[in-house]
C-alpha cells in the first residue's frame, strides 16, 4: 500500500496474527450473540498499547498515529465489523476526551481504558439522530453541581463501560434555548447513581458489539466533569460530537474497506474451486470482471481513507474527506457482498457456520448493511459534503 510507514505494517500484522488466532475461528460464536465474548477482548488487551491505541503518552498509552489505528482497524474490520465496531468504540469514546479533555480527565479516562475498561459515545437519542443538535438530555445547574436527566440510544459499548465503572463520553443541554450551541459534553463515571444501561439491542449484523440504550435519571455531576472543565466546556458538546465524528467516519470507512477485502478474498476462493459447465469460475469473466471491478474501488477507497488519516495526523482539517471517504468504501463494501452473492447464488445466502466458506456471504451480508448508517448516515455524510462545496454565506 502506497505511504504505509513501517509502524502501520507492523500493527496491521498484529493484527492479523491476531484475528487469525481469535476472531475467524469464533465466528459463530461472536454473531451468535450480542457482544463479543470477554475472552476475546481480554486476548486484544493483552497486546501492547490496543486497548486504547490512540491513549496519550503521559496516560501510559503508545499514541499510536491515526493513520496506524485506521490500518488496525481495516484488518480488524476484514474479520468481524461487529468486534471492529466494539473494540473501536475506545477510539470514538476517547476522541471527545483527546480533543478537549483537560489532562485530569484524560488520565482519569485513559487510566481506565488501558487496564481494558470500555469506553463509550453518548450523543444519540430518540429524537436526535441525524439532527444531533436536538438532543434533548437535559442537564440542570445547581451551584456547583449539574443534573442530568433524560435517554441515549444505540451507544456502542455503553453497558460494559457502566458494568467495568469505566468512563463515558455523554452530551446534554446545559441551555436548551441556544440549541446546538446549548450542549456540553460530560465526562461521567460508570458508577455514578442514576445512570444506567437499560436495553441491549438484538440486531441482524455487527453482533460483536454491544449495543445499548442507556437512562439518566438525577444523575449528579460536579461541574469539574464537564470535558475541558466548566469555562471552556461550556456549549462546546456540538463542536466536540462535530470533531470526533470527523475522526469515527474515517475509521469506519477503514473498516467497510477491511470488509470488501474479506468479500473479494471469499470471491477468488470461490471461483477458483466452483465448476460450472466443466471449467472453474475464475475462467469465466461474467464473473471475474465483477470481482475487478470491486477490487478497484476498494483499492481507490483505501487510498482516500490513508490519505484522510495523513491529514489527520498531519494537523489538517479533514472532516470532508472523512464524509467522501466513508460514502464511497462502506457504499462499495455494501455493493460488494451484493455482487457476490449474485455470483455465488444460492452459495451465497445459506445459512452455516461463518467461519467456514459455506457461511460467510451471507454474515458479511448482514454486516455490511449498518456501514452507511452509524456515525452519521451516508445522507448526513453527503449534507455536510455539500455544505463544503457550497458554503453557508455569514450574515
Ligand atoms: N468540526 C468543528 N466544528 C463543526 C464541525 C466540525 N466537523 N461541524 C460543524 N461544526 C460547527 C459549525 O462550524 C457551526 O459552528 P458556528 O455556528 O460557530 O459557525 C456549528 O458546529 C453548527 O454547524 P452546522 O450548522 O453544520 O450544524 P447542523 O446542526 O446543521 O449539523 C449535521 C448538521 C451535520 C447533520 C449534524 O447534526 C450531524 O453530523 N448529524 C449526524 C450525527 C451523527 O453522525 N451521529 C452518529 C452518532 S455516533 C454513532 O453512530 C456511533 C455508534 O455508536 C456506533
């Protein structure tokens, strides 16, 4: 791959290495249930600087680069998106803590994290899906302290993080008549009383990770929990949420790009082994220019996710690019696993073990289909794409 540094091999191997030992022989397993089996993440843990590889270096963690974390998660997305999902919620938990965390807050939260606690996103609600602006958490000033009451859906790894007492990342209203302006982010314990993960999702994909909805009720924080503290966290939720999304997109535009690897890689075994009419698939370019044409695009989507992620590194603005790159690779990754299974037929949507090459089309199938729908749906993602090419004027 053009521009992968050495430290991006490196991890992406470990990775691998790591899949092969773990995730690919426990398929069935992992998509039988509703989160990944502890064991497995305990295995992850266990390798230097995952369990939170982007945790500073004064937390103890490595700082892995952004573009590493992205390489990582490709190949962790090549064998499950679902447990790619999990594990990367201590990137998208930890992202509002790196940006605007004091030091306090981020040893307090990576300290948790790299002992191989979860970390959480809590930004979603009923009423504040794409319009992220709306959310309706409510939190009360009373002196020194803040209540927060109200509800957040489809968090991502929510209930382990309140079961480990780790920590999450939560935005609320702290002035409901400033709307998107009137939110702030807290940093709350798992722990604390009032908060609670009240119902686990059951869905057709990604079901290595947990999914939850989470309640707040009379959920009492010191203003020092507010991320950045009380002067400069204040109504600073949105742009927060804003940037870490701006991080999250382009991971799971990393990830739908490890699963169009894994649909091509299912494709060549398939048509290497499959006779139809006396000769193997792979002869038979009805079938072989289709599998091309996947591998091009997804070789175009992996440059653009690399070349987001330099940015990124880089100190660049690359909240466009995060959206361009996450409509065109989960996009090609959806197309992908519909292709193959038009070229595998019925091989393609039986019901086996996915761990085996009976089974795997039809879990991909499935897991595929949230690419375009977290971290902003692929609507949103085109909205802000076209707010950058036609820019608001200021009044
Ligand atoms: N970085 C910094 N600031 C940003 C920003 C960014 N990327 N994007 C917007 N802002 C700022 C703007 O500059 C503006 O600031 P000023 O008023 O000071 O100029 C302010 O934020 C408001 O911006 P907009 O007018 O663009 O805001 P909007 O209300 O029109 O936002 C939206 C529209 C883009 C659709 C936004 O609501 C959005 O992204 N919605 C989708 C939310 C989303 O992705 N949710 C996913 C949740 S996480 C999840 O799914 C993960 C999981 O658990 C698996």
């Amino acid at each position: 791959m053009f521009g992968f540094t050495e430290d991006m091999t490196e991890k992406q191997e470990l990775v691998r290495k790591f899949c092969e030992d773990w995730v690919y022989p426990n398929l069935a397993e992992i998509d039988a249930g509703k989160c990944c089996p502890d064991y497995i993440w305990e295995e992850w843990c266990k390798i230097p600087g995952f369990a939170s590889p982007c945790a500073p270096k004064f937390t103890g963690g490595e700082e892995m680069p952004f573009a590493t974390c992205c390489a990582m998660w490709e190949e962790l997305g090549k064998a499950d998106v679902g447990v790619a999902t999990g594990f990367g919620s201590n990137n998208l938990g930890s992202f509002p803590i790196l940006l605007t965390g004091t030091d306090e807050q981020k040893k307090e939260h990576f300290g948790n994290l790299l002992q191989g606690k979860f970390g959480a996103f809590g930004l979603t609600e009923k009423g504040a899906g794409s319009d992220a602006g709306a959310v309706a958490t409510e939190a009360k000033k009373e002196g020194e302290y803040y209540i927060l009451n109200g509800d957040k859906c489809y968090i991502t790894t929510s209930g382990k993080a309140i079961e480990t007492k780790s920590t999450l990342a939560i935005c609320a209203s702290t002035d409901k008549s400033l709307g998107s302006k009137g939110l702030t982010m807290f940093l709350i314990p798992g722990d604390t009383p009032g908060l609670t993960a009240v119902k686990e999702e059951d869905k057709m994909g990604i079901r290595g990770s947990q999914t939850c909805e989470l309640h707040l009720e009379n959920v009492k924080l010191h203003e020092s929990r507010i991320l950045g503290g009380p002067e400069k966290g204040l109504g600073f939720g949105f742009k927060t949420a804003m940037m870490t999304l701006d991080a999250g997109r382009c991971v799971v535009a990393a990830q739908a790009n490890g699963l169009a690897l894994r649909v091509i890689e299912v494709l060549v075994d398939y048509c290497n082994n499959h006779m139809d009419g006396g000769r193997p698939l792979s002869k038979n370019p009805a079938a072989t220019f289709k599998i091309a044409e996947i591998e091009a695009q997804t070789q175009a989507c992996r440059q653009l996710v690399y070349h987001t992620a330099f940015m990124r590194d880089a100190g660049l603005n690359h909240g466009h690019e995060s959206c361009c790159a996450k409509i065109v690779a989960t996009e090609n990754a959806i197309n992908a696993t519909r292709v193959a299974m038009d070229i595998m037929g019925v091989n393609g949507i039986r019901k086996a073990d996915p761990s085996t090459p009976q089974g795997i089309m039809e879990k991909l199938y499935r897991d595929a289909r949230i690419l375009s729908i977290y971290e902003g749906t692929n609507q949103v993602q085109r909205l802000v794409v076209t707010n950058g090419l036609f820019p608001k004027k200021k009044k």
